[in-house]
C-alpha cells in the first residue's frame, strides 16, 4: 500500500493507493489515507483515469468546504488574550472550536458553549475537548494518567530531552504541565488543538502519509524540521498511538520515515497484541512490552468495573531494551531474569520454551506434543494434530504429516488457515479458506461443510458439484443453485444474459455487466437505465456541484448531495425542500416512472396521482374513486348526529354556489343561441 500523490487537490494529503480482489477483478484507486468510510472523505480515484481540469475543480471546491480555514497566528494571540483574563470572562465554543472571551458571547448566540475555564484546563485541553469517537474516522482515547506517568518516566530513563507525541496529547500534556528539561511537539489529526498551543507545540498532522494539514505557506513543516534537528544532549522519542483500524503499512512506513531522520530514535508504538505478527514484519527493530495501556474515556481499555475481565487488549511496541523499560511493580509487574524483560502479574515463564508466553492476560499451558505453549482454554487434538479450541469441529484440511502421504505431492502451508493445502489452492479471504485458484466464490458449501452446518441431509448438484440445501433447485438462468421459488436478478453475466430473452445484450465497462440494447450508462445516476429516462432529483457530487453552481451538502442517510435548502425527512426516507407536507403521493417525476401511466397533477394537494384517483375533500386527500371514506377524521366528530360540522358545511356550499353559477352560465348560453 504505497504512499501515492494523485494530483495538487486531494483533501487530506497524499491519498494511498488501494487493491481491490474480487474474484478473479482485479481494480487499483486511490482513495483517502485517513477515514475508511467514503461518506466521510469521498475522494476515489481509478488508476489509469484522466484526472480532468473539471474534476480538479470539483475537488478545490470539495476541499475548501471539508478543511476548516484556520489562521494558526490569530489563534495564538487570541490565545495570549485569554490566558491574561480571568476564569470567569473565558469561554470555549464547542460548535466553533475556539477559544473566546465572554466579551463577545453574542458571536456564539445559540452555539453549545463552555464558561469558567481554568488555568488547569488550558493546560490540559483534552479534559475540556469532547472526544470524538467515530470508528471509521477520528477514534480519539485518551491515556489514563497512570499510563501518561509510566511513558514520561521510561523516557527520562533512556535519556530523551525531545518527544514527537504522535496522536497522544495527554503525554504532550504531562511533558508541557511538568515544565522541566523534556520539551514536545503534538503532532495531531484534531485541528481543535489549534487554540491551546501555540505553533512551536502542535502541528495539524496526518499520520498515514506524513502531511502537514495546513493552509499556511511552508512554516508548519519548517517547525517540525527545526524540532528534529536541534541540538543538545538528549535523544528524540516518537510516541505514537494510531487508530487501531488503521492499516499497518501506511503506519510503519511513518516510522520508518522518522528513524531515517533521526539517529537512534526510540519509538513507542501501541497497537493491540494480536497485531504484533504484522507490526515486528515491517518494523523488526521493535518488540512488545507486557504493560496493558489503559484509557480514560473507553469502556473496556480500563480497570473499571466495567473493564476487561483480562485487562486492556493494546500493549506498546518499543525499541527500549525490555530489562530497562521498566513497568510498575505496584500493579503487579515483575521482572523475568532468564527472559531479561518485565512481565504482566499472569505471565509466568516456560522452562520448556524457555521464554514468557503469555499474550492476551491468561496464563498459558505447555503442550508436550506440540511443543509449544496455548491458551488455558485449548486443548490437543490428535485427529488435527495440532491444539485447537475445545471443543471443535476437525477440519477436512489436515497437517503437513498427514498432507504428504495422501497423493505424494508436495503441498504447502498457508499461515491463515494454519494447515497445509495442495500447491494449486490459495487463500481466498472472502470465503475465508483455502481454495482452487482461480475460482468463483460462492456462498454454498463442498460435502462434508455443508453436512455439519445444520443438521439437514444435504442434497448433490451435478451442475454446480456441490451440496445444497434440501430445499434449493438449480437456476439455469443465474446458472447457480438457490432457493426455489425466487426471482432471478436483472444484471446478469454475459452468457446469461443472452440466453434470457434472445437479444444481443451489451457489456457496460462503467459497471462491469451486460443490460439490454436499449439501455444506456446514465452518469448522473450512476448507473444503466431505460433511454430516455428521468434523472432522479438525489445525485452525487461530482454532478450536484455542476448544475447550479451552488454549494450542495450531503446527507449521510441518503449518501448523496442536496440542494442547501433540502433536508432528510425520515418519514418520506429521502430528502426534500424544507417545510413540506409529508404524503404518499409522489412527485411528478416518480409517478411518471411507477407505471408508464399519464398521472393527473391535483391542485388541492400539489401533487400528480392515477388518472383514476380524484381528491375527496371529506377525507382531504386524493383517493381511488369511488370508494368509502374512513369513519376516523382528524377533526372531531361533531356532536349531534344529523349536524354536519362547520368546516364541511363551509366546503359543500362552496360546491353548491358554483354548481348553480355553471348552471347559470349553461342556461345563458343557450337562450342566445335559440335567439
């Protein structure tokens, strides 16, 4: 996963460069290095693409309204100004993410704002910021104090005067509060840090491709270029807590980046254990401490009694000697001699291994025949030969010992389903096993999977040479078994769709399947449609940007852009101007395309209905005619029975007083003519 430029408009820095397997599709785009989620960020490019002037200015104008404009030297003397008043006249505007005075509490009339902010909460902006927790896009957990301590002191330990603290602002925070030889530099994706510190503490940074997120000419880059290379007795620490879904290769190369630059720098990474396989392949200078991190602001990561049973899952990775990062002793953390390392209070050491085995916060066994120690809860199998959970369900993928006495051919080992299989199969991560390579990946089962799935005699198709469920027939028209009866999809391969009606269908690259002759790619809705068609009123950005040359906003719910007046009304479950009255009668151009029908457009309720349907003013919408009007009104039933209420009276001699004048006129009319 490569660090990759795409063009002078990408959105959050250098975008990385992504493949896409599915099947035997192969597709490369580059896309966002930060947020996994394109609602938040929807930057995607297809390698080999032309990269058009109109695209690049539909990204400056995307850019401009996803970055803040931030003028980092304003805050700072803002900041100065509020440092000098008093608790009292200071406020922090959670809607603006500034810092303020209350002098100018009228700016943030209806804004969620904070008053009486402390001297302590200006030097500890973390306390007083609310965390975002977003999983796919700004994950921020904050340190427990004891774990803030334990880092400072095992970096004054090795002798560091200078910390990179790489998305961790409680430890920027300790180091800048504590005031003493050790100076830092925050470098974070949270631009609220802005109006704390000034711009020799904290730098807008994006941690997946190393850019400095700022609108700012050169001189956030030349800080940090400054920080690294000052002089002095010391070394430099890089203290670095990435989102745990971030992707390892982008994070290593960041390390590896910052080791480059300076010489022996010590590195404190935490990521969660079970990642340790992947982190010490791309960075083998590190390895892996005991010490469970704890955070404040998470349920689980904690001590709490809400906790864990076996602690916090993330540990640090660290090129510190394991005997001199020292852990506390208070916590139960001991020393292991023939390991030459601190160990967690369950770790016990294995004279057979010879090492502390422990990983997840149990103590674990030694197994004889396998020669290795495993979780409590494991235990041998000799039909797998190998230690599995018990109980289990002994696979049809058998070891290496067993692999080569069943038909002499050399067969290897593949480390994810930890069997081997034969030399023509592969791992395929979508059916999760090892299988033929090429294949199509399918969600029914072989024979002996299928037979223990749910307890049902499984029945064999010849076609698709597997084992079905009892009730699924052969589909020749999906050429793939499913349940009968069902209704076949309409995008169909190509040797399917020739067979289905007789017509010469034809392939769409745009998206990658065959439709009807008559069908054409719409890029305004994105997809093949009918020629001609109308173009729905949603759209995405590329095109909502262009057609009136007004901002558009998205909406998460829909996924698409919207007129700046529209917003999403979960009744109707889409989104339309605001106010509207809600209805089930559609807009002209929905009800043209539900039937082929010539719909009839009612004043009374400003909307087209059937040509059949005609408004009925006792139940005040447009209904079938005729039909029978529901006893249940929304005004109240009038009191006496034979009294007709007073806002129908009103509506039925209005009727009356213009059925008399049309009859009026009619009569008029033929008087003349007889004349």
């Amino acid at each position: 996963m490569p660090l990759y430029k795409t063009t002078s408009f990408y959105l959050l820095g250098p975008t990385l460069k992504f493949l896409r397997v599915q099947d035997s599709f192969k597709q490369e785009f580059y896309a966002c290095s930060a947020y996994r989620d394109r609602k938040h960020c929807p930057f995607y490019h297809v390698c080999g693409e032309v990269f058009s002037e109109n695209l690049q200015q539909i990204w400056a104008m995307e850019r401009q309204r996803m970055l803040p404009n931030i003028d980092h030297a304003k805050l700072e003397v803002r900041l100065e100004k509020v440092k000098q008043a008093s608790p009292k006249d200071r406020l922090y505007c959670h809607s603006c993410s500034q810092l303020d005075l209350t002098v100018r509490r009228a700016q943030h009339a209806s804004h969620n704002v904070q008053t009486i902010i402390s001297d302590s909460m200006l030097a500890h902006p973390s306390q007083l910021l609310k965390p975002k927790e977003g999983s796919k896009k700004e994950a921020q957990y904050l340190f427990a104090d004891t774990t803030s301590k334990v880092i400072i002191e095992n970096l004054e330990r090795a002798g560091v005067s200078r910390v990179l603290c790489l998305g961790t602002p409680r430890v920027h925070e300790h180091i800048q509060a504590a005031a003493g030889d050790m100076q830092s530099l925050l470098l974070d994706f949270d631009h609220r840090y802005h109006s704390f510190w000034p711009r020799e503490k904290f730098l807008w940074y994006n941690m997946f491709n190393r850019h400095v997120m700022s609108t700012c000419s050169k001189e956030p880059k030349h800080v940090l270029r400054k920080f690294l290379a000052a002089g002095g007795v010391g070394r430099v620490a890089l203290v670095m807590d990435p989102p745990f879904g971030g992707h390892i290769d982008p994070l290593a190369a960041t390390v590896q980046y910052f080791i480059r630059q300076v010489d022996n720098l010590i590195v404190i990474w935490f990521f969660p254990y079970f990642r340790e396989r992947q982190i010490i392949e791309k960075c083998p200078q590190l390895m892996m401490m005991d010490y469970k991190v704890e955070y404040d602001n998470h349920k689980e990561f904690n001590n709490g009694k809400k906790g864990r049973k076996l602690g916090s899952p993330v540990r640090m990775f660290t090129n510190i000697v394991a005997k001199e990062f020292v852990l506390p002793r208070t916590e139960g953390y001991w020393l292991c001699k023939p390991c030459a390392k601190w160990a967690s209070p369950e770790n016990r050491h294995c004279v057979k291994c010879k090492a502390c085995t422990s990983k997840d916060g149990r103590t674990y066994k030694h197994c004889d025949t396998c020669n290795c120690c495993v979780k409590p809860q494991w235990s041998h199998c000799f039909n797998c030969e190998r230690c599995l959970p018990s109980p289990h369900t002994c696979s049809p993928l058998m070891s290496l010992s067993v692999a080569m006495l069943q038909d002499g051919r050399t067969y290897k080992h593949c480390d994810t389903c930890n069997c081997c299989v034969k030399p023509q199969w592969s791992h395929c991560f979508n059916c999760e096993r090892c299988l033929p390579s090429p294949h199509t990946c399918s969600p029914l089962m072989s024979l002996s999977v299928a037979m223990l799935q749910d307890g049902r005699t499984y029945k064999h198709c010849d076609t698709c040479n597997c084992c079905v469920k009892p009730q699924w027939s052969h589909c020749f028209n999906c050429e793939r078994c499913l349940p009968s009866p069902h209704t076949c999809s309409p995008l169909m391969s190509l040797s399917v769709a020739m067979l289905q009606d007789g017509r010469m269908y034809k392939h769409c690259d745009t998206c990658n399947c065959c439709v009807k002759p008559q069908w054409s790619h719409c890029f305004n809705c994105e997809r093949c449609l009918p020629l001609p068609h109308t173009c729905s009123p949603l759209m995405s950005l590329s095109v909502a940007m262009l057609q009136d040359g007004r901002t558009y906003k998205h909406c998460d719910t829909c996924n698409c852009c919207v007129k700046p007046q529209w917003s999403h009304c979960f009744n109707c479950e889409r989104c339309l101007p605001s106010p509207h009255t809600c209805s089930p009668l559609m807009s002209l151009t929905v009800a043209m395309l539900q039937d082929g029908r010539t719909y009839k457009h009612c004043d009374t309720c400003n909307c087209c209905v059937k040509p059949q349907w005609s408004h009925c003013y006792n139940c005040e919408r447009c209904l079938p005619s005729p039909h029978t009007c529901s006893p249940l009104t929304e005004k109240e039933p009038c009191k006496k029975e034979n009294i007709t209420p007073r806002h129908k009276r009103m509506k039925i001699m209005k009727i009356k007083t213009k059925s008399k004048s049309v009859k009026r006129n009619i009569q008029n009319v033929m008087r003349n003519k007889k004349s």
